[in-house]
C-alpha cells in the first residue's frame, strides 16, 4: 500500500497540561472552584494522573510510541507559591522532566500558562488586573532563566481566547463570573502578557523558539450567518494579529461551527456528534483553520499544530479521525504552508476541567486506582504512523 510522506524533520508530538495530570495542585484556582459548591465541576481532578510524581512512566511510554516532541505545562502555583518566592523544587522537578526527555530523544515544549493561575493572583484580580501582564512576565522569565537549556520550544500561553471566553464571557471556568468589561480588560492583558513573555524567553534564553496556541473551530456560515461567523473568528483574530514576530503559532483544533443569524445552530443533522463534548465529529475543520491562520498571519509565522484529537471512548473511531485531519495536514503542505508538525491531544485519558475524567481524549489509558498507563490502539497506529512519516494513502 501506498503512502503519503510527511516531511522531513516534521515533529510528531503529544500534549497534556499540568493541572490535568499531576494532581494534588491544590494551590490554584481551579482547584479551588472543583471545590466550589455550584461551579459546575462534576468532580475534583484529586490526584489526577500522579505525573507530578510518575512522569517517568509518561517518558517511557512517549519514548515506547516513538514520538519526537512532547507539548506539557509548567503550573505556576508550584513554582510561585506566594508573590516573588520561587521554588527550586518545583523548577528542578520540571527541568528532570525535560532532561529525561532529551535522553530519549524526545523534544520538550513548555507551556507557561495553562488555564490555571496562583491562588494569591487570582485574588488580585487575575487577568483582569493590569499589572498582570508584567506579573507573567516575571514568571516566565524565572521559569526559562532556570530550564532554557533543556528546553526546545516555548508557549507562552495556551488559547488565551478560550480563557477569555470560559471566565469572562460564560462564567464556566473560575471565577465563574461573566461580565463584558472583565472580558474586555482580559483581553488586553492577555494580548500585553503574551508580548513581554515574548520578550521574556528570548532574554532568558536567546535562540529558544517562543509563541503562542490559539484555539480555532471551523467556522461555516449558513445562510444570514455570516456576521456571526466574523465576529467569532474576530475573537480568534485577536491574538493570531499578536504573533508578528514570533517563531511559530500553535493551532489547536477539534471541530466546526455552523453559524446562523443568532449564532451558533448546534450539530446539524446527519453529522456524528462527540457525545462528550456537544460538537460535531467533523476532523476536516483542522486543514480550515490551519489555512486561515496561515493566511491571517501573512504567511510569515510557522504552523505548529499544538492540539488536535478526540474525546471519545470509541478508539477506532479516534484513528478515523486522526487519519482524516491528516490528511487536511497534507494537504496544507502540498500548498505551501509551513507546517511544522503535528501534535494529539492529549496523550493521556485526564482531567477535562469542569467535564471531569468522562471525555477520553487519551491515546493512553489511565486507571483510576493503580494510575498504570495502558496504549491503546490508536496509540499503536499513531506509532506507526510516525515511524513511518507517512500517512497510509486509504483510511484504515
């Protein structure tokens, strides 16, 4: 059987973030909105996946499937406990992480902010605080300044819109308050926040590849809905405009969105829907999105997919969907966009945030009890895939 070529040196990487598999995070604030009686939460991340504690079995496993790269999380309450004192625990047990990953020839990728923030800096006023920016800022510098050597590549910060979005404008995440102008001073500091980590990496560590993620859905127009898909992709606008100069920017992923004249229309009929999360089964929306962010960027900023996969319990289903957003990939390159690589979300079953351990994005199951990680198929298959660098040219 024929195949389809990826390129050569395309980085083949896997995702999670710190609150989601660690555990035990217990000074930030989300895990003090689990803890919320009326938050939503439908359960506490507890222990999580015990990686702050079992991280050399995820390099095993990661090094096992063959993987290049591997995207996680740096969780600021550790390494900031309280304003200015810093942890050299914390950054020491992250930079073994980073050295064990390059022994097996897997690159790191840090993400300094991942949906959660310190306790004492959510009580000043989290993003909403204007001094927030500069308070990143400091963070990242003292994070980098100690793992800048172990490091491949830097995010600054992962879908700041979806940060945005969930505390701002629906209150679904902490502190679960919507309100218009909070969104509004959130963006602005977001947006002044990802420039000076910029600015911050590359003083702590010249030379080190900084960006940002962004989450983008596949927005499509229905008829009289093209106002609203404008308007949701001017969300995302926001901080695609923000990447100018800098070395790569991180799309991520999962479906599409047809919009009406009142906005979204929900599922459409006929189309699978992923039970778990509400949206559509639609993996052709990565190779949009990929484009738009392309062409939104002026062709002069690196693709990076940071986070594409499934939610699901239906693993077959899982490597259709891998197969098929593969494809859009492929499709990119042959186009001419500089596409760098290719990462699934997530590479363990974790914590998804106020949905609890139910959505199954893992290509490795977790037990709950023992936390012994177990590949799946789709994880063999993606192992596969990657030995290869080459996708088979019919779906599986």
């Amino acid at each position: 059987m024929a195949a389809l070529q990826f390129p050569e040196g395309f980085e083949w990487s896997t995702a999670t973030a710190a609150h989601q598999i660690e555990g035990g995070n217990v000074n930030n604030d989300w895990w003090a909105f689990e803890h919320t009686p009326g938050s939503g939460c439908v359960e506490s991340s507890g222990d999580a996946c015990d990686s702050w504690n079992r991280w050399p079995e995820d390099v095993a496993v990661l090094a096992e499937l063959g993987f290049t790269g591997y995207r996680f999380s740096l969780e600021w309450s550790r390494i900031e406990p309280a304003p200015g004192e810093w942890s050299r625990a914390a950054l020491d047990n992250y930079r073994r992480q980073c050295e064990a990953l390059l022994a097996v020839g897997v690159e790191p990728t840090v993400t300094l902010h991942h949906f959660t923030t310190p306790l004492w800096w959510s009580a000043e006023g989290g993003w909403t605080n204007p001094d927030t920016a500069a308070r990143f800022a400091d963070f990242a510098h003292h994070a980098i300044d100690h793992l800048g050597d172990v490091v491949g590549r830097v995010c600054t910060l992962n879908e700041p819109n979806m940060v945005v979005a969930m505390r701002y404008q629906l209150g679904i995440f902490p502190p679960g308050r919507p309100d218009p102008t909070d969104a509004a001073a959130a963006t602005e500091s977001m947006v002044a926040a990802h420039r000076l980590g910029v600015e911050a990496v590359r003083a702590a560590a010249p030379g080190v590849p900084v960006g940002i993620t962004v989450a983008m859905m596949d927005y499509q127009a229905a008829e009289g809905g093209e106002a609203a898909a404008a308007a949701a992709e001017a969300d995302e606008d926001v901080y695609l405009d923000a990447t100018a100069g800098d070395d790569f920017v991180g799309v991520q992923t999962y479906s599409r969105m047809v919009m009406g004249p009142d906005g979204w229309v929900g599922p459409l009929e006929g189309v699978p829907v992923v039970e778990s999360m509400g949206y559509e089964y639609w993996p052709e929306a990565l190779e949009a999105t990929i484009r738009r962010a392309w062409g939104r960027t002026g062709g002069q900023v690196p693709i990076l997919v940071t986070e594409n996969g499934l939610g699901s319990e239906d693993d077959d289903a899982r490597i259709e969907y891998v197969q098929r957003a593969l494809r859009g990939v492929q499709a990119c390159l042959a186009s001419g966009i500089d596409v760098r690589g290719y990462t699934y979300w997530s590479l363990l079953d974790n914590f998804e945030w106020a949905f609890g351990y139910g959505p199954k994005f893992g290509i490795v199951e977790v037990d709950r009890t023992t936390f012994a990680r177990t590949p799946k198929p789709s994880a063999r298959w993606l192992a596969g895939v990657i030995a290869a660098n080459a996708l088979p040219d019919v779906l599986t």
